[in-house]
C-alpha cells in the first residue's frame, strides 16, 4: 500500500488565531490499511482533542481481526457493524475520561461529551474489500485500476452529527464495498468538498444526481502519489493553495492506493 495523507488549517481558523482541530491517522499492514479522519466541531474549544481519540481509538478496533478477503460480504457486514459500535463506545469511554468521569455514572449527567464533539470518516482497505464507518460530514472516494473514481461515502445533508451527539451509535453509517479492480481509497473531511467534489450540473447532470468527485483531483492526487512512492508534500501544498483556501475551513485528506494500481 501507498498510505499518504495531510491536514492544513483553515485560512478562517487562521485569522482567528484557532488551531487546526481535524485529525488523521493511518495504520499500513502491508496489504491492507486502516484509515481514519476526523472533523473537530469548530464551535468547541476541545475538539481537537477530541478529533485526535476518535481517529486513535478507530483505528486501533479497526486494525482487529480483519475478514480474510475470501469470507462472505454478510461476514464482512457484521465485522464492520460491530467494530463500528465499539469505535463509538471506546470513543465516549476516552471522553468522559478526559472529562473525569465514567459513561452511565452518577455524575456523568453533569459532564459534556459535546466539548469533544468530532466527525469520523473510516476505512479498512483490504483489496478487493473496503469497509466504512462514518458518522458526520465527511466522505469517501474509491479508485479504480482504470482511473474512474466513485464517490461511494457522500457527505450527508442535514445538521452535523458527531460520535458525542445522542444516539450517535444508531445514526452510525457502516458498509462494505467489493471492488476487484480497487486502486485507491480515499478519505476526506468536509473542508474539502469545494476542492474535491463537483457539482452535478458540470457534467450535465441534474441536482438529483449529487456531488460526483472532481476526476482531475483524486487521479492527479493518485498519480503524483505513485511516481513519488507517497509523498505527501505535494497534498500538502494543494491543499494550501487558493481554490482550497476559499472554503476557511480545516482540510485533510487521507488516501491508501493499492500497489500497481
């Protein structure tokens, strides 16, 4: 695997003298990959914080006991439902540590998780598989071998959602994606979208169809990757640029392609 990715903060975060508050994480085994991004609630002062556990504690449940690539998309459902509940749970447990407190406790009613709140874009990539936990606005695009690019996460409409919001495990997306000509994965948070997703009617498409994924960015982004054997410096700097910078928000993007993709 090629694991790359970059988080730059905001120009409106700058000017406001407010850190970066998304967070990434990657874990490569080789022949599969855990990804994981994170979107901290701007309103909330410990966000980044809280960005930073729920990307800690996904990819360390994610990375356990990972399907075989042979075993059935029924058991690559349930492995993937199941270790998105704990992601949730683990995520809380830290939070109301960090809170000084225990989930369900006496005195857990008077702590706030909401001071942590976070977003969750997550990914395990074990080629032909891709299995999904999402809770929030971020999104996720998948690669082909033969450069087509599938925007099979899309951001949600409606208000933001994160892992602290009541329920937040029942409103949890989980999936898996078979895909025998995967080339890539790749994560991002919501900062991105201006930069990475187009509008349906550039393509001549009606409002109906949603965002589609900007081509010239996810196979421009997957071929300097490979020529550069990961490099991310080259996100980096995209990612900084002026048409990103329009958005003022935090932007990251995290990747994993498929070697010889």
């Amino acid at each position: 695997m090629i694991v790359a990715g970059a988080s730059v903060q905001g120009t409106a975060h700058l000017a406001a003298g407010q850190g970066c508050q998304d967070a990434f994480k990657a874990i490569d085994l080789g022949d599969t990959a855990v990804l994981a991004v994170s979107d901290g609630a701007s309103s909330r002062d410990r966000s980044a914080l809280g960005a930073h556990i729920a990307v800690d504690a996904a990819c360390r449940l994610l990375t356990e006991d990972i399907p075989d690539a042979g075993e059935s998309p029924e058991a690559w459902t349930r492995r993937i439902a199941g270790r998105g509940q704990r992601v949730v749970e683990e995520y809380l447990r830290a939070v109301f540590g960090v809170l000084g407190t225990e989930p369900g406790s006496a005195d857990s009613g008077a702590a706030d998780p909401g001071a942590l709140a976070a977003t969750l874009t997550a990914a395990v990539v074990a080629p032909p598989w891709v299995a999904f936990v999402s809770i929030g606005d971020g999104f996720g695009t998948l690669l082909t071998r033969d450069d087509r690019c599938h925007l099979v996460l899309p951001p949600p409409t409606g208000p933001p959602v994160f892992l602290s919001s009541p329920g937040a495990a029942l409103r949890l997306r989980t999936f898996v994606v078979w895909e025998p000509e995967l080339g890539g994965v790749v994560l991002a948070t919501d900062g991105c979208a201006a930069l990475t997703l187009d509008h349906p009617s550039v393509r001549q498409l009606g409002p109906e169809v949603g965002p589609l994924p900007t081509e010239r960015f996810f196979l421009g982004l997957a071929a300097t990757l490979r020529q550069n054997h990961g490099d991310a410096e080259p996100l980096r700097h995209r990612l900084s640029g002026p048409e990103a910078g329009r958005t003022g928000d935090d932007l990251t993007v995290l990747c994993a392609l498929v070697e010889g993709g």
